[in-house]
C-alpha cells in the first residue's frame, strides 16, 4: 500500500512500532546525524499512512540506541533502550516531549530489548547482564515506579548464557518473559519462558526444544 523511508546521510533503523490510541504509528530506533560515532534515540509519530506528524531525539551525552517502545496509560510513551554499555529507560509526554530519563547502573554491560508499563502505573525492563570475568549472561528484570525511580531488581540464570528478549504481564499482575538460554535444558541452547510474581520472584521456568539451538524472540 506504501512505502516510507527517514532519515539522513549516516546510518538510521528502527527497532520497535506500537499502534497509537488516535490511529497513528510510533516507531522507536536509532539516528546516526551523519555520523557513525554518534548515535540518539529517535522517536517518529506517523499517521496511518505513513505520513511523518512529528519525530524527536534523545541524547544522554553518549552513543544511545532506541529498542523498544509502548503507549502508556497517559498517551505518552515508555521507551527502553541502550547509552553505551549501560541501559536506559525514557519517558515522554503524547508529543514525544521528554519527562523523565533513568540510566542504569554502568558498572556492566547491559541489552536492554524491552519494557512494560505495568497494572500499578511503573514500569518493568527486560535486559541482559553481561559479565567478563567469569563470562557469564544473565536475563534481569528491573521495576521502576511511574517517576522512572527504581524499586527493585532480579537477576535470572545459571553458569550459561541466558538472554531476556521480551516481556508481557499477565491479568492478575505476574510477569512472563520469553528468551533463549544455555543453562537450563539441551546443553546447545533452549527457548526460555520463565513467570515470577509481581515482585519478581520466580514461579517457574520452562525450555522449549531439542539438541540444536533454539530461541524465542520478540
């Protein structure tokens, strides 16, 4: 029916679209501005055509790079994603007007690959922890309250590697994540769901596959 293209002379991609509530389109990824060491977060408003209603960047002083986005309660948008090595999660009014940004911890490497706004009105993040020495992958959860100031966070894995690679939260409030992992199941790698409570305490883990590599995705 149509086809768009954005952006300028270095290299730009999206990584994650939601449906608005007005009928529109939101996509989230990354802006290069011509150069390829220097990267923002880029938000895009489009109508249902494709049509571009407004877009907007989001610098943190370093090479960010957008992975997720999803409509809030409020119209706004909750935006996950990547400042160098660390994560981050944005927080932005229905114009795409930033409200509030939280960067995490920088002490490790961090995948952020996706958030969720949750029944109480915070918000839960999806990532991987990467660790050097040992050499170990961890899938995290991360609860922020509705200012983006954190309550809580739980690490989830054994001695392989294990990646958290998208989230959803069921009706009475649990948490279900879906991703691939190295320490449960067959020794080359399962797909990976596992539900903890709201506080993110495990309530079961599952793998899902045979003697090849196998992994969920988002």
């Amino acid at each position: 029916l149509w086809t768009r293209t954005f952006g300028g002379d270095g290299y730009d991609y999206g990584a994650s679209l939601c449906q608005t509530q007005d009928g529109g389109i939101v996509t989230v990824g990354t802006y290069s501005q011509g150069h390829y060491t220097n990267y923002d977060i880029w938000l895009i408003k489009t109508d249902m055509d494709g049509n571009e209603i407004w877009a907007q960047t989001y610098d943190a002083d370093g090479s960010e790079q957008g992975r997720c986005v999803r409509e809030t309660m409020d119209n706004g948008f909750i935006i996950a994603g990547t400042k160098n090595q660390s994560g981050l999660v944005i927080k932005t009014d229905h114009n795409g007007d930033l409200v509030w940004m939280n960067i995490f911890s920088e002490s490790y490497q961090e995948m952020v690959s996706s958030v969720i706004q949750t029944l109480d009105g915070g918000y839960v993040v999806l990532g991987t922890e990467a660790y050097v020495n040992p050499s170990r992958f961890y899938a995290f959860l991360l609860k922020l309250d509705s200012d983006g100031d954190e309550l809580w966070r739980r690490a989830y894995g054994g001695d392989g590697v294990d990646i958290g690679l998208d989230i959803l939260e069921t009706t009475d409030g649990d948490i279900v994540v879906v991703g691939s992992t190295g320490s449960y199941g067959e020794e080359n790698g399962d797909l990976w769901l596992f539900k903890t409570d709201p506080e993110g305490n495990e309530l079961w883990n599952r793998t899902i596959g045979g003697e090849t590599y196998d992994s969920g995705h988002r």
